[in-house]
C-alpha cells in the first residue's frame, strides 16, 4: 500500500467515524421533530417520518385550552430577571473581590464555592417553609430570588476571574483624574468586561428555562407554572400520557435556545475558559 | 516684631498646652472605651467623642433589644427544645425559626465584637496623639473602608438566606427523628443525636442501600465522564485533522447535543428506550437481532448501560468545544520538531497534545466529575432512578442524590435524607476544596 492510498484511507476512516457520530445525534433530534408533527398521543402509533402529517399539536398549544403561552411568559420573565440581577450583583461583588481588602476577601468566595456542592433537595424544604413565611409561596418573585442566591457564588468568581485581568493601572489612572469608587467601576469596569457580563447574562437567561425541580416545589397553581414544569407534566401526567404534545411545545422553546447557543458557543467556551482557570 | 520676653511667653503656653492636651490624652484610656462598648454598643464611642458613629451603635441595639429579642429568644427556644405542647408546637416552623435566630445572633454578634474592636482602637489612636478628623473627612473615610462591603451586601444577605440557611436547616435535620411517622402537626420531632448515622451504618437495610448505591454513584461518575471526556477529546483531535474538509459545519453538527436543552432531550431518550414501543427496541434492537428487544428500563444492567451512553451523548460536546479551542492554540512548531524525530502520530498525542490540553482545562474537567456526581437530572428524568431492586429501597440507577430525592419527595424520610446529603456533600467538597487548593498553590508559583 503506498503512501497515498495510506493517506485516503485514513481521511476515508475519519470521516467514517464523524458519520457515525453525526447520525447518532441526529436520530433522536428527527425523531423528536416528527413526533411533534404525528397525530394522537400515544408513542405506539408514532413514528420517525409521520405517516399523517399534521400541527394539531402546534394548533393546540395555541388554542384557548392550553396554558403554552402564559408558561412561555413566566418563564421569560423569571429568565429576563435573573439574566438582569445576576449580572448586576455578580459585578458587584466581583468588584469588590477584584479589587479592594476586606474581612473574607481571601477565602470567602471559596467558601461559597464549597457549601453550594452540598445537595440542594435538603435544602429545598426549608426554603419551601421559609418562602411560606414570607408569603413568597408559589410566585415568580420567590423562584427569582432564590436562582439570584444560588448564582452568585460561582458567577462572582467567573467575573472576578476575567476583573483580574483588566491591569489595574487603568484604575488608578481614573482615580488620579479624581473618579470615585462607583465610577471607576462604572466608566472603567463595566465596559472592559462587557465579554463576560454576556456570557453571565446567557448562562443565568438559560439556566432557569429547563430547570423543572426547584419550580414544581416553588410552584403550585397552574398559572404560575415555568414552561419545563408545564411540560413535564404534559407526560408525567398518570392520565395523559402526551407526549407528542410534550415534543410540539418543546420544539417551540428548543429551537430557539439551540440556534442561540450554536452562534454564541465560541463566546461561552472562551468566557468559561478564561474566568475559570484564572480564578 | 516681637520681644524676646514676648517670644518666651509664647513658648511657655505653647508648651502648656501642649502637656495639657498630653495629659488628657494620657487620661483617654482604651480599657475605659472598651468596657463602655461592652456595656452597650456605641457608649465607647461617644466616650472617644465619635459621636455620629456611637449614636449610630445605640440605635442599633436598642432596635435589636426592642424588635428582635423576644422573637430570637423564643427561635433559640425552639431550636433547643423543637417544641414542647404536641398538636400545638409545630417542631419544623420552630426549627426554621431557630435557624434564622441563629444567624441574626451570630451577625450581632459580629457587629458586637466589631463595635468594641472598634472603640478600643480608636481610643488607642487618640491616646497616642490622634486628632479626630472633621465630619466630611471622616465620613468619606469612612465610606473609602466601608465601600467593599456595601457592594457585597446584598450578594451576600441573599447568599446568607438562600445557601447558608437552608444547609444549616438541613444539617440540623440530620440529627433529628423527622420522617413520615414523626412529622408535624401531629407529632412532635426530637433530637436524636447520631442515631440516624449509627443507623444508615448497622440497620441492614439502610447499610445495604447505602453501599450499593454509594459504589454505582462511583461507577457512574467514573465512566460516564471519562467516556465523555474520552469521546470529546478524541472527536476533536479528529476533527482538526488538517485534511478534514466543512470543518465549520461538522463541528456545529458535533455541538448540537450540547445545544439543545438536555432536559428535553433526556425524555425523548426515556421514550425512545421504553421496552415496549421505544424506537430503539422497535425500529433497532427487533429488526436486526429479532427477539423481544432489550429491556432497557426494568433491568438494572441495561438501564445502567442506556444512561452511561445518554450522558456521553449529552456530555461528550462541551469537552469538544472546549478541546477545539485549546488544540488551535497549541503552536505548530512542536508538531513540525516531533516529525523531525520521527515521532509516532500516537507519540505526538501523548507528549504534546494531552499535555497541552490538560494544562489548560484541567479544573474544568475535574468540575465535569464532580456536576456528574450530582447528576439528578439524567437519573431522574430516564426512569426516575428505577428499576426497583428488592432488598433495597433505592432504584437499580438511583445514585446518591436521586436517592435523597426519594427519601425526601416519596418516602418523606427527612431525616435519613439529611444524613446522606451531609455525606455527599463531605466527599464532593472535600474532593473539589483539595483541587482548588492545588491549581491556587500551583497558580502562585507560576506567578513568581
């Protein structure tokens, strides 16, 4: 075998493999596609290119019966706010980490870091009891607050990871031209590090959409529900098994979220790469 | 011009003056400021003559004493005792309270030992000849030392209610009889000390969950992101080939699974492996090898197998990303020196690439291990940790967590719950503090 042939094989083989790859990722991607077009419920009669093309399921969730798009709005709204407050106080507190002294400033972020690997199902109970005391009790205040909590921890040390980049001589050099705290960390900070404060916003819009635990706890009426708490119920319901149904109003919210990720994976790669590893 | 007597007269009051204030200054005494501050927050303070900032202490005590003490005092009651009147007293609202008692006491207490710190440094300062600032200057002082913390604050108030409180909540439980027999308002909850440890340890049902849950969560966490990360690194090594053509598009093919919420992809996966009517029994398994297809969710060794290979799906993209990104930045010239040596292609991948890559991601792998650990969702959502394995009363796939999901939402068993979380979360901090510490040790090296 000479060395060309050699040569052609291995690409041959390479691109063998990716083939391989590509139709095992995309098997459960079509197929969850056309469910969402088969007509009925039931996973029985379903099948990969539906033999009865139809959107009833598309028709439904827009109908008058259906909670789709009051869940869709809910869940925008706990996402848009926690997108907006965990970008306003992790800089804070990056800020502070980043660049001043104070009591805990060594290790208090680790210490966070640390505590928050302890499971949360423990410590949904007490929330649970406490956000009824405050009568937070199935409201999107009360989930928002605690994603902002929860956040904080590891989105401080990602931001004041990339804030210790940013050479300090350019601080000081507002401070000299007579800039305060406030402004060197709003006309200095915040413009250098707009990267990062992207890649935060994009993990914490996204974190909560398909989060369906901390909601079904938080949550009880039906119109209070988050989309992944709606559509889980869609299939986990005893007596409605839909889940073609559950596949349509997927689709829905999926298909936006994947082209988002897919434009923007460079920035989130680079962004975690970069706070994490010079944290 | 002045006279020499003048000029001498002048010297002498000066110096008058001088051994006066000297004398007062003698007099402030740092133990006085102390003690009053101890008495009550603020009085030593006023005694240094920082009169805004005692005023301020006072304020806050007397507040503490009128709203909150009676309230705390009866948290710590409860906390001690979880209640005394059965059907009355409600233990788990009485622990709450405790709790939040607890941390209110302990910021006091904080504020407390800072006031009398505080005072007993000022006075130091006046003693040894410190002149008190105006009021501006003294309070952009201050707002120059406060600073780090009032930008803190609010992260750190929200942190204390949504991190601190419910883990102490949790910690606490652990030590408590609270389960489904024991919970309120019917029953009164108590401490037990460390019989639900003596228990998970020597009562054969719980002993025999425990370890055979405990050894899959090892064997999950172990192969599952190995072969994730295996797969991710391999795909990607592969893919940078350089005679590989679409190279944009295959890797935006190769990220999909990471793209697509994994909540919904699981339970399409959960539908496709049904033994029944899923796809891949149906349309696979049936077709090619004939029989009744693979019993993928009521046997434990095949549930195992499916869920493995769903979180390689689900995994192995993010690893690829990441690895694309370090490969382009791993210089050529090495390639080019290691094929002067005639170094294999598997050669080159051990000593220059694996490296390389390894230097780079190694604290985000190591995260990848650990976030498997506590993978819920994957378990959960499959089959809900199931099948049912007798003996036990956790399911064939049930790792740690899921299990803890069990005791808690099903079996109500709160207190066992507890116990298993303090355990988990024992090994995955413990694990994670040791890497941190390493990477910060090795950082600081390198920065020397």
């Amino acid at each position: 075998m000479n060395r060309k042939t050699k040569n052609r094989l291995e690409v041959l083989a390479i691109y063998f493999i990716i083939g391989i790859v590509a139709v095992l990722i995309f098997y459960p991607l079509v197929w969850t596609v056309g469910m969402s077009f088969n007509q009925g419920t039931s996973l029985y009669s379903s099948t990969l290119i539906p033999e009865n093309f139809s959107l009833e399921h598309y028709r439904w969730l827009f109908s008058e019966d259906s909670d789709y798009l009051l869940w869709y709005k809910n869940s925008m709204i706990v996402s848009v706010a926690n997108a907006i407050g965990s970008v306003v106080l992790t800089s804070l507190v990056a800020y502070a980490f980043s660049r001043y002294k104070f009591v805990g400033r060594k290790n208090g972020l680790y210490v966070f870091l640390l505590l928050q690997m302890f499971p949360v199902m423990m410590a949904m109970v007490a929330l649970y009891i406490f956000l009824n005391m405050l009568g937070l009790l199935d409201t999107l205040t009360g989930l928002i607050l605690i994603y902002l909590g929860g956040q904080i921890p590891f989105n401080a040390w990602l931001v004041k990871g990339y804030f210790d980049t940013i050479p300090r001589e350019l601080d000081e050099a507002a401070r000299i031209d007579g800039a305060g705290h406030l402004r060197v960390f709003w006309s200095v900070m915040l413009p250098l590090a707009k990267p990062i404060l992207a890649v935060v916003a994009l993990f914490n819009f996204m974190a909560p959409l398909f989060d369906f635990l901390l909601p079904t706890i938080v949550l009880s009426s039906e119109e209070n529900y988050t989309l992944a708490v709606g559509l889980y119920n869609f299939i986990n319901d005893q007596f409605a098994n839909n889940f073609t149904r559950f596949a349509a109003g997927s689709m829905l919210i999926a298909v936006p979220i994947a082209a988002v990720y897919l434009f923007l994976q460079r920035y989130l790669i680079s962004g975690l790469a970069s706070g994490g590893t010079k944290g | 011009m002045a006279t020499p007597a003048k000029k001498k007269s002048d010297e002498n009051i000066e110096q008058k003056n001088t051994s006066k204030r000297k004398r007062k200054q003698k007099q402030h005494n740092p133990n006085v400021a102390m003690v009053l501050s101890i008495l009550f927050a603020g009085l030593g303070q006023l005694y240094n003559r920082r009169f805004l900032k005692g005023s301020i202490f006072i304020i806050i005590e007397t507040a503490f004493l009128i709203v909150f003490l009676e309230s705390i005092n009866y948290g710590l009651w409860g906390l001690r005792t979880l209640g005394t009147i059965q059907g009355t007293d409600h233990s788990i609202r009485l622990l709450v309270l405790g709790v939040l008692s607890l941390i209110v006491t302990i910021i006091v207490i904080t504020l407390y030992v800072f006031n009398v710190i505080d005072a007993r440094k000022q006075a130091k300062k006046i003693q040894n000849g410190w002149k008190p600032m105006n009021l501006r200057d003294s309070l952009s002082a201050f707002y120059d030392y406060a600073f780090p913390y009032i930008m803190t604050f609010p992260g750190l108030l929200l942190m204390i209610f949504v991190v601190i409180f419910p883990l102490l909540f949790s910690v606490l439980l652990a030590f408590t009889n609270y389960d489904l027999y024991n919970s309120p308002p019917r029953n009164l909850v108590d401490w037990v000390g460390f019989d639900n440890f003596t228990n998970l340890i020597t009562v054969p049902i719980w002993q025999d969950t425990f370890l055979s849950v405990f050894s899959w969560t090892i064997v999950w966490t172990v192969v599952a992101t190995t072969l994730q990360i295996a797969l991710g690194i391999f795909l990607a090594v592969l893919v940078n080939d350089e005679r590989v053509k679409f190279k944009k598009l295959i890797r935006t093919i190769l990220i999909l699974p990471w793209a697509v919420p994994a909540f919904v992809t699981i339970l399409v996966f959960s539908a496709m492996f049904n033994d029944d009517f899923g796809a891949i029994n149906r349309d696979i398994i049936v077709p090619m090898f004939g029989g009744d297809g693979i019993a993928w969710l009521s046997d434990p060794m095949y549930s195992r197998i499916a869920i493995v290979l769903i979180q390689t799906w689900l995994g192995f993209p993010f690893i690829f990303a990441l690895i694309t990104g370090v490969l382009q930045s791993i210089s050529k010239d090495w390639y080019e020196a290691a094929d002067i040596d005639g170094a294999s292609r598997f050669q080159k991948f051990r000593n220059i690439t694996f490296p390389h890559v390894m230097f780079a991601t190694a604290p985000l792998m190591i995260m990848q291990y650990a976030s498997n650990f506590n993978n819920f969702n994957v378990i959960y959502l499959f089959n809900e940790g199931g099948p049912p394995v007798r003996g036990q009363n956790a399911g064939g796939t049930d790792i740690l967590i899921s299990w803890v999901y069990k005791l808690t939402f099903d079996t109500n068993n709160y207190s066992m719950a507890a116990v298993i979380s303090i355990i988990m979360g024992l090994i995955v901090s413990g694990f994670a503090f040791y890497q941190f510490r390493r990477t910060r040790s090795f950082k600081e090296e390198g920065e020397i």
